[in-house]
C-alpha cells in the first residue's frame, strides 16, 4: 500500500498558494483492506474514503472509460494493480496529474511543472474530450492562474463544443463551474476562453450574443457589450464583491443583445428585454435563488440608479418598493454594488466617483426612518370604516416616505 498526495494541492503547493484541502490516492490496496485499516467508504460512484482520524479523502487508483455521453457517462475500474501513472493519466491537465510521495519526493509523467512553469494549460491525452466539465474546469483555470490555453488543448475543446459533447453537461455542473469562475480575481478569463472555443454560445448564449454589439461611444468608450460586461465582472472582482453581485454584474445588460441592429448603437428598453433574457437563463442553468432574484432586479433597475439625480422623490420611492429595500436592506446593498460595477465597468471610469448609489442610500435611509407602525396605530383610531384602514395606512406611510425623502435630498443640495 503506497499513499500520494495529488492533484490541486500539490499543483498549488508549488505555486506557493494556500492550501486547504488535500486530496490522497492509495495505490496497492482493496476495498475490503481500507475499510480494514478503519477508513469509512463514502464514495458513490468510485471508492473513496474518509481516513479516521483526519477525515480527509483517499481514493483508489483507478481508470475510467467512456460508456456514454456527458460527464457521468463512464465505467471505473479500481483495484490493486492500476498504478499511480494509470490514475494521473486519466486526469484532465498535465498541471492537475502531479504527485507526491510521503517522503516528498514529486512525480510528474506528463511535464505538468514545466506547463506550470510556462503558464500553460494543456491536456495529457485525447481523454480529455470525453468529459464536457473539462471545457468548463479549463476555462476557469485560465481565470484563476491568468494561463493560456494550449493551442492542441483549445482545438480539443473546439472540437467537443462542435460534436455536441458540451451539449450533455447538466445544469448543477454547468452553474457550479462558472460561480467558481466568477469568484476568480479576472472572471473575464473564463468566458473569453468559452468563445474562444465556441462553448459560450452554447453554455450562455445570451452572453456571447453581446459581443460585437455597438454602444454610445460618448458613455461607452469600450463601445462593443460584449467587452463593457467583462469589465464589470471583473470590476466587481476588484471590489471582493460576492458570488450574487458578480452574476448579476454579468447579466444585466442581456437585452442589448436583442437590439436590432438599425436601432444601434441606442438600446432603448434594454431593462425589459433583459429581465426576460435573465429569467430564460436561470431556468437553464438553475442557480440558487438569491443569485436568480437579485440578477432580476439589477437588470429591472439599473437604470434608474444610473439616472437617479434626476428622478423625483416618488420614483426613488417606487424604486425603493420596486427592489423590496425595506424587507431586504442587504440585499438592496448588493443591487447598489452591482450597479456601481454597472458604472465603473468602462475604460477610464473605475475611480471615477458615483455619487448615484450614495444618493439612492440617502433616500432609503430617509424613507426607512418613517415609523410605520405609529402611523397605523393613529389611523387605528381615526378611521371609521375597518375595510379601508389598510389602504389608508399604505397611502400615509407611502406619503411620509417621499415627504422624507425629499427633505433628506433637499438638504443633500
């Protein structure tokens, strides 16, 4: 029985990054013999188990082979005789297939120090077409270590997107790889990987179809959507913003993508067509429902954020209703968060000040300080008729706020 350090935590000791989680191959051993040793087996589809002490996961050395389409198409076969080699090799990259023993010493039978090394994201063997998460794990490589992709690598990627392969993946992969590219410190990365390999149309098309869509050059000198959205995103990185504010940052322009195009380079109500586009996407690739909602609301209302020095105190008051402040106030936080991306997405903007967001946080703070309750109380005992006590508290407690909000905005003058 021989035991290796693999994978993740190997490739990022040797990047010099943290490591957090440690992932072990057993080699030489059986089922029956681990659950012996006092290792508790928790693996579903291949043996896995957890070690008794520390609770970390060992695997069987094992090989797989492709029995039919997607990602859970294949048959693995682990016992005693698959070597170390035979498991690297049915890895994805060469920089993810490196191993240590448990006296330190490093194996790597297909040069992924070296790719490493030359920042280079390559695949060990024509394996790697067979799983379409592959596509996605590289893309998302590139975002987080900024490495490019190598040109045999890209042509197989383009190749699994034109066989219909990527066309298996299922929705909780497909949504769980890109939140982790998003979270990446340049989640643009990751999606100019996807087209560069033609998987965005397939994966996001409403994303790809941005790219190459005119805007204003006078408020956009980025000019092309497609461009302007990826420099929020990674704007929103920037900032440390969570996994909600970045998906909304990157799909809150979605309409412009369905501007014909003798309308451009305006895209007059791109907020309406947007929030259609969001919903349709979140039904495909079903992501949790905090990211769904607060990507809805972004598309809906930026907006109106963007334009919120002119607008008059009832309509920051409808916008204030419109995104739920008031029940959410975090939530309306990150809406702010997103939209400021929204703004400083755009060469030459990223310092720029955005005093819109600060004058939507004034006006909540002014709105949130009217006593709701006490207005209900005293009208409890001023209305006569029961049946029209509801509307009259919502009437007085909507009248209250905008009075408020426009003698904090006043004062703000």
């Amino acid at each position: 029985m021989k035991t290796y350090l693999v994978g993740g935590s190997v490739r990022d000791e040797i990047l010099g990054l943290p490591v957090t989680d440690h992932d072990y191959v057993v080699v030489g051993v059986s089922p029956e013999e681990m659950v012996h040793l006092g290792f508790r087996p928790v693996g579903k589809d291949f043996p896995v188990f957890l070690h008794p002490q520390s609770q970390e996961q060992y695997a069987l050395a094992r090989t797989e082979r492709k029995v039919s389409r997607g990602y859970k198409g294949f048959e693995v076969y682990a016992s005693p005789e698959v070597t170390l080699q035979e498991d690297l090799a049915r890895r994805d990259l060469t920089i993810n297939a490196i191993a240590k023993d448990e006296y330190g010493n490093i194996i790597d039978p297909f040069g992924g120090i070296a790719d490493l090394e030359a920042g280079v994201l390559r695949h060990i063997g024509p394996a790697f077409t067979e799983d379409p998460v592959r596509v996605l794990r590289t893309a998302r490589f590139a975002a987080r270590f900024g490495f490019h992709i190598a040109p045999e690598t890209l042509a197989l990627m383009n190749e699994m997107v034109h066989n219909g392969e990527v066309d298996a993946l299922v929705p909780e992969r497909v949504w769980q790889e890109l939140a982790r590219g998003l979270m990446e410190h340049h989640p643009s990365r990751m999606f100019y990987a996807l087209r560069d390999c033609g998987a965005l149309t397939r994966i996001m098309p409403e994303v790809d179809a941005l790219f190459g869509v005119p805007q204003p050059p006078q408020h956009h000198p980025e000019i092309d959507t497609g461009v302007h959205v990826m420099m929020v995103i990674d704007y929103a990185a920037s900032r440390n913003y969570s996994l909600p504010v970045r998906f909304a940052a990157l799909t809150h322009d979605l309409g412009k993508g369905t501007t014909p195009p003798e309308e451009w380079p305006r895209h007059i109500g791109h907020e309406a067509r947007s929030v259609k586009l969001v919903q349709g996407l979140c039904e495909r690739i079903n992501p949790p429902n905090e990211m769904r909602n607060l990507a809805l609301l972004v598309a809906r209302y930026h907006g109106d954020v963007h334009r919120a020095a002119e607008l008059r105190p009832v309509t920051i008051a409808n916008l204030l209703q419109g995104v739920d402040a008031y029940r959410k106030p975090e939530r309306f936080e990150e809406f702010l968060q997103a939209c400021s991306c929204d703004f400083h997405g755009r060469p030459g903007y990223a310092t720029r000040p955005y005093p819109q967001a600060d004058r939507c946080r004034e006006a909540f703070q002014a709105a949130r300080s009217v006593d709701a309750g006490a207005i209900a109380k005293e009208l409890a005992r001023s209305v006569s008729d029961p049946s029209r006590l509801p509307v009259a508290i919502n009437t007085r407690v909507s009248e209250t706020r905008i009075a408020e909000i426009r003698n904090r905005l006043e004062s703000l003058a």
